[in-house]
C-alpha cells in the first residue's frame, strides 16, 4: 500500500501574534491574519478545512462548529522575525539561529574585498546609494522588498552572465555576511542598465534594485535562496531521500528547499499547485509530497482581504480531492509559516502562531496542544517512516496513534 506524507503550507495564514512580540516587533500586536480575514471578506466557504477543525482552532462565529476528523493545534515560530524562507527551513527541520540585522553597507568593503580576490572586477558606483557592482554586470545590495537588513539581493541579467556564475557570487557574498538570506537571482530580456537604473533608496536607508521595476521576473525567471545555519542534510526531505524515499517539493517549497534527490515542481498560480498535489499522490508510492501555497502571501502584502479569502476557498476545494486519494498510511500536514496580516497598517510579514491541522484514515482526531517550533512537524514525519530524526523538533506522533 501507498505510504506518503503529505505537508500543505498556507504561506503567510498565521492565527495570532507570537507572546514575544511585545519585545521583539511591537508593530505585530493585534495581528491574526485568519481571523480578520473571517472578520473582513464578504465571501469566505472552506467547508472542508471546517470538517478537518480548523473552527478548534481559530473559534470563529463565522464559522461551523462541526465534529473534527483531524488533530489540531498551533505552532510556534522558533526562527527570529518572520520570514518564509526561515519559517520553510524551520517546517523542514532546521533549529534555527539568530541572524544579524544590518544593512548591506555594513558588510560591503568586506564582500568587495573578498570578490576581488577570487578575481572578480568590483566596484561602487554611488557612494552616497552603496552598493557593488560586480563585472560591470551585477548588482548586489539589500534587498528592498522586506524588513531592514534581513535578506541581500545578487540580481543578473542573464542574457550576459550564467546563472551559475551569479551563484558563484552568491556564495562568495553567503560567506561574508550573517544576514537571514542571500538570494541570488536574474533574468532574461533585461540589460545591465535597466538593473542599475532600478536601484532606489528607502526612507530606512536600505539601498537596492526594485525588481518588478527592473523586469527581471519577466522572463526565465530564476531564483536560488541562501539562509543562514541551514544545513539541508538535516532536514527531512534529505533524510528521507537519503533512506531511499521519494520527495517532490511543489511551489515555493521548491525554491526555498535543498534536497539534491528531489523532483522539483514549480509552481506559483495556487489551483497549478494543488493540482500537482493530486498528480503526485497518483505517481508517488512511498515519501514526501511537500507544498506550498505562496499566493495567500501575495495577497497579504498587497493588503487584499478578498484576494487572500478567495486563495484559501481554492485550497479548501482541492482538499475534497486530496483526502479522497489518501491511503490509510497517509499522513497530512495543513500549516503555515508565519502572518501576513492584510488588514494591519503595513504590507509586512506578521510573527503569528500558525494553525495545525493533521488528518489521517487510522489516526485520532486529538488535541496536540500549542508546540514550540514549526519543525515538530518533520520530527512526527520521521516517526512516521521510521527514520533518523531532524535536528530540531519534537514528535507527536505518538499522540495521533493507537
């Protein structure tokens, strides 16, 4: 019989502020993403997500108080601030350590240094907006779409250097610096002057490339994240694979997520995602289907209540589909990694607990409390296929089975 596991994260569909933000980001008090969505949106059906009990969860009037056919609780975020690309390694199992905040000028003689030494011509063009050119090509500075100092940005026109050469670069700026995440990324169709001439200056001082202005998503798109203190070997998905399973990552869990034996699924239009959870569950005889759902954050930084309602009703819809495939050594994760409050004062991520649903044919329909970290979902996972734990988290599973 088919034994999968299957992990479904609502990116951005946090269910409260974290107890911690009152020291560490006061702005995310009063922040519960799912909650004013429910409040907000005129138009917001998730029968199924209702059956599995999400209602045990969030305890909202808008919604039907029906018998639960999975277990549930919340989760807290270990990883600091509230980032996806943290919150997919926590999930995944990585115990997550604290980055520094700091602008890229911080670290820019050092970076600039250590490029040319590997041969690299460097330079800085505007002393008074810093950042480094690199071969006269690319553009490394913050990157100006987050909170200040979390993420550096590598952009490349791609016409004229190789992805694997801005990774190159990358890396030699990932050693540098102690930053969340260094993203190298590029793009064709777009000119080296179109990146510079895209480069702008925040009201906090962050110097970067806007890259929806700079066109670099349009076309051939490419994208590699680089955290900190990620050791991918010590996630599930490598332990899994290692132990000679299958693993797809689908979505954002893609982009995000280092599994040298994986098949890798892109994917950002949310029905595209859930359709190839189905395809995978009819290809996939034993392992990890992993997936994320990234247009609910999309539409939480765009501060659109109705958007985000309408992503969660598509998911709500493919759940019917899901469960129905499902075998009786199926296991299913339904979470989240992070908040991206649409209705707070600012388009930025929210440090919320997320909601945990878990649903099985031969598991209970328990109550598994409030846990410390996202990543006592990839430990359950481990006991569930038998196999060495990650390197951060605490297993339930023994609370899901006779």
């Amino acid at each position: 019989m088919k034994k999968r596991a299957i992990i479904l994260i609502l990116d951005s569909l946090g269910v409260g502020y974290m107890d911690d933000v009152k020291e560490t980001r006061p702005q995310d008090i009063g922040a519960n993403t799912f909650k004013h969505i429910l409040d907000n949106a005129k138009n917001i059906e998730i029968p199924n997500l209702e059956k599995l009990g999400i209602n045990k969860i969030v305890k909202h009037n808008r919604l039907k108080k029906t018998k639960n056919t999975a277990s549930y609780g919340k989760l807290n975020l270990k990883h600091y601030g509230a980032d996806s690309y943290a919150g997919h390694q926590e999930i995944m199992g990585t115990d997550p350590k604290k980055p520094l905040m700091k602008p890229f000028v911080y670290y820019i003689d050092k970076v600039k240094s250590d490029l040319e030494d590997e041969g690299y011509k460097v330079q800085i063009p505007n002393k008074e907006k810093p950042y480094i050119l690199v071969n006269e090509l690319v553009v490394v500075a913050d990157n100006i779409e987050t909170d200040y100092g979390q993420i550096y940005n590598i952009s490349a026109p791609l016409d004229y250097i190789s992805f694997d050469e801005v990774m190159e670069i990358g890396k030699i700026v990932r050693r540098n610096v102690e930053v969340n995440r260094v993203i190298a990324l590029g793009g064709r169709d777009v000119k080296p002057e179109q990146l510079i001439d895209s480069i702008e200056q925040r009201e906090d001082g962050l110097v970067g490339v806007n890259s929806p202005k700079s066109g670099v998503y349009k076309s051939d798109y490419h994208a590699r994240h680089m955290g900190y203190g990620v050791d991918p070997e010590k996630q599930i998905s490598s332990i899994l694979s290692n132990s000679g399973k299958e693993v797809t990552l689908i979505g954002k869990m893609q982009d995000v997520i280092e599994c040298s034996d994986s098949a890798k699924v892109p994917a950002v239009d949310t029905e595209l995602v859930m359709e190839k959870i189905l395809v995978s569950l009819d290809n996939m005889n034993e392992g990890l289907i992993s997936a994320t759902v990234q247009e609910t954050d999309l539409r939480g930084h765009a501060q659109d209540v109705e958007g985000y309602a309408e992503k969660i009703m598509i998911v709500d819809k493919y759940l019917e589909s899901i469960l129905e495939k499902m075998t009786d050594e199926d296991i299913l994760f339904i979470s989240a990694d992070h908040g991206n409050d649409p209705t707070s004062d600012n388009s930025q991520h929210t440090r919320e607990k997320t909601f945990l649903l878990v649903y099985g044919k031969n598991i209970k329909s328990v109550n598994i409390g409030e846990r410390k970290t996202l990543s006592d979902i990839s430990a359950t996972i481990a006991d569930h296929f038998k196999v060495n734990k990650p390197e951060n988290g605490e297993s339930f599973y023994d609370m899901l089975v006779e």
